[in-house]
C-alpha cells in the first residue's frame, strides 16, 4: 500500500485514477512482460485506506462505435479533509 499512501500524500484535492477491474488480483502479460500490469479492484483498496469520497465514475468499452478504448472502469475521488 505505499503506493497509495503516496498518492494521498501529493494529493491536494481529487485523484483519478483508470483500472481493468476484476474481484480478485490477476496478474496480465503486458507487452511479454511479467509483473506490469494487473486487474483488481483498486478502487476498493484505496478507500479502504485512504479517507476520498467517489465524485464519479464511469466505464469504457472497446465496442463504443464514438469512442472505443480498452474495457476498464475509471473514478474521481476527492479527499474528504479538502475543500
């Protein structure tokens, strides 16, 4: 968690952050590259530990015919002790 423990750290006011989500932590090949690139629930992890609120969220699709990207989940946080 000291990546998290960063981010809260130079964070001011809002975090944003782009996940592949899945329930439980998977490990994907990236690029034929080992341990770079996982799916978990980040978001969940990061409120657990950090004191944010969830401003938005949203999803995107690779199928969207306007506008096509990887399928993943994206969140605004904003810190609680900020305004």
């Amino acid at each position: 968690m000291d990546v998290y423990e960063f981010m809260d750290r130079i964070t001011n006011k809002y975090i944003f952050i782009n996940e592949y989500f899945s329930p439980n932590p998977v490990e994907v090949r990236y690029r034929n590259h080992s341990e770079k690139l996982f799916k978990r629930d980040f978001a969940k992890e990061m409120m657990d530990c950090m004191n944010i609120e969830i401003v938005d969220y949203g999803f995107t699709w690779k199928h969207d015919p306007n506008f096509p990207l990887d399928d993943s989940n994206w969140f605004l946080f904003k810190k609680m002790n900020s305004d």
